[in-house]
C-alpha cells in the first residue's frame, strides 16, 4: 500500500504538539524534584526526567560562546541570551501552559537558575502572558520594564498578575530609561526607546541592543513606525548585525528609513504558524528582500539559534522551511 506523505504543514504541527507535551511533562517533573527534595526523597536528576518522557534537546547551542534563543512561542515574542557568566530572558510569550513549559525546559536544559535580568517589553499578554508562571520556577535578579502614564498602564489580568508576582517575589525593577546601558552578564545593553508617551502600547515597547566585542544584537518588541522615527530622530546609532524585528514582521513596522539605519544581516521574526494577523506581511518581507537581508522566522524554522563570538556568527534552526 502506498504511504501518504503528510505535507509540511501538519508535519510541524505535530512536531509542536510532541514538544508541548514534553515541555509540559519536564515542568511537571520539575515540580515534583522540588517538592522531592523538600520531604529528602530520592527524585530523578533532569536527565533522567528527559530520559522518561523521551525528551529531545531543543535548546541547540553553537559552538560559539554567545548564544541568543528566538524562541518559538507560536504568535508572540521570547528571546534568551545565553552567555558564559550568565543569562537574560526578554519577554515570554502568551499565556499558555506550553509556552512557560517550553521556556523553562529550556532554562533546565541550559542549566539556568536564575536570570540576572529580565525584560518585560511591554504589557501586552503575547510578550508577558508566560513571565510571572516562569519567574515562580525560575528567579530574576531584577526586571526592566517600561513606565506607563497612568492613563496608558493597562488593568488586564495578565499584567496584573505580572505585577503581583513581581512584588510577592521582590524583583527589583528598573524602569527602561533610554541611554541607560548595563553590563549584565558578560554583554552591553543599551536602552533605546521609548522616547515618547504614546497611547499605542506596541509604540511603548523596550528596544534594546546587546553588545558583545564587535557583534551587536536589536531587540524591537513590538516597536511600530512611530517608535522607529523617534529612534532616527534621537540621533542614536541603531546599526545592528541581527535584528529582532518589530511587531511580528507587520507592514505598521521596519520602515524602510529604520531598516537602512540599522543595517542588519539577519532579520529574525517571532510569529505563529497560520496567524490571523497575517504576519509576517509580505510588505515587510520585500523590504528585507530589497536590502539584501537574510530573514528567518519561527513559524517556518521553529526556534532559532544564533550564536557570536564577538566576530562571526551561526544560526541553527528547529526545522527548515520544508
């Protein structure tokens, strides 16, 4: 009997559908270790968790010191910077319990027991709808976030939430004051915006740039044109190698003057498979084609890994566009 050859399409939805399982699975063994460990049982070590449920080891490093995880987290936005001294989280996704079980998989797997800082973009619940689940297994020194005028500072449950575990766990915040630069674990980070109070929360988004040696990293939130003109208006140097780019790859982002400015490589774009947004916009797309821009994007490649030496860089992919 002939084999039909399911299409590329459910080939990946399945893909995700095991992943979720596992990642869900490792949370919860994650809770029985700790619960463990508190009555003095015998409970099993991460790799022998991974060994029960069959895990696979998604987060792939490079052979490079540096290491920036896209993670996939369908229609929203999480990047993890992993480095030698230590590691930082921007954003975490919506809330979902397959989003916060994929993320702390992959801080299990990385070994990560805490981050030493945190950055919420904005509050909107595909950027910070998992955060308070994973601050709850895994500490943060200190988190960034934007100040909101009063009038602009959203009332949902998501951001609510994210605000009453941050005071029940004691995390220093600082606000995202642009020109403000930190050295936090072993890289530069610079805030670029927000520069302007705007009603459009994606518009109040944190950009910052990571620095390492001579490799730079932008990470847009879900900056849209508004917030890039004030960018190139401030007179700062947005050149990046990689970009993150603004609001899930939609045409209402990367404008071409903001695209020339900063130059990028690669463009990396954080969006779900099959989205009712349409992201990322063909528009969009065809600016990157124009400029030479080498692109990738979770719904196509899964999570993304770029890794620097200060020098060169390497990408490694979930999965191909097949």
């Amino acid at each position: 009997m002939k084999r039909k050859r399911l299409s590329a399409k459910k080939r990946r939805a399945i893909r995700r559908a095991v992943a979720g399982l596992i990642a869900a699975a490792a949370v919860a063994f994650s809770g029985i270790i700790t619960f463990g460990d508190e009555l003095g049982l015998n409970t099993p070590n991460w790799e022998q968790i991974k060994a029960s449920v069959g895990a696979q080891d998604q987060a792939n490093l490079t052979a490079l010191p540096v290491n920036v995880f896209y993670i996939d987290v369908g229609q929203g936005d999480c990047e993890l910077i992993h480095t030698p001294s230590g590691n930082i989280l921007i954003d975490a996704g919506e809330s979902l319990p397959e989003n916060a079980a994929k993320i702390i998989s992959f801080a299990k797997q990385l070994e990560i027991e805490k981050f030493d800082c945190v950055i919420a973009t904005h509050p909107h619940s595909d950027h910070i709808g998992s955060m308070a689940d994973v601050l709850e297994k895994i500490p943060a020194d200190q988190i960034i976030m934007p100040e909101l005028p009063e009038e602009e500072t959203p009332t949902t449950r998501v951001y609510e939430n994210l605000l009453d575990t941050i005071t029940r766990l004691e995390i220093p915040v600082l606000p995202a004051v642009p020109g403000e630069q930190y050295e936090i674990a072993g890289v530069a980070l610079e805030i670029l915006a927000p520069l302007e109070e705007d009603e459009n929360l994606n518009n109040m988004s944190v950009v910052v740039k990571m620095r390492y040696q001579d490799a730079s990293f932008l990470f847009d939130g879900d900056a849209e044109s508004g917030a890039e003109r004030a960018m190139l208006a401030s007179g700062e140097d947005l050149r990046a190698d990689i970009l993150k780019v603004g609001h899930h790859g939609s045409r209402t982002s990367s404008t071409k003057d903001y695209l020339e400015a900063v130059q990028p490589e690669i463009a990396v774009i954080s969006c779900g498979e099959g989205n009712s947004y349409g992201h990322p916009h063909q528009q969009t797309l065809d600016k990157f084609n124009a400029l030479g821009i080498r692109s990738f994007r979770t719904d196509v490649n899964g999570t993304i890994t770029i890794g620097t030496d200060g020098n060169t860089y390497e990408v490694i992919t979930e999965h191909g566009s097949e």
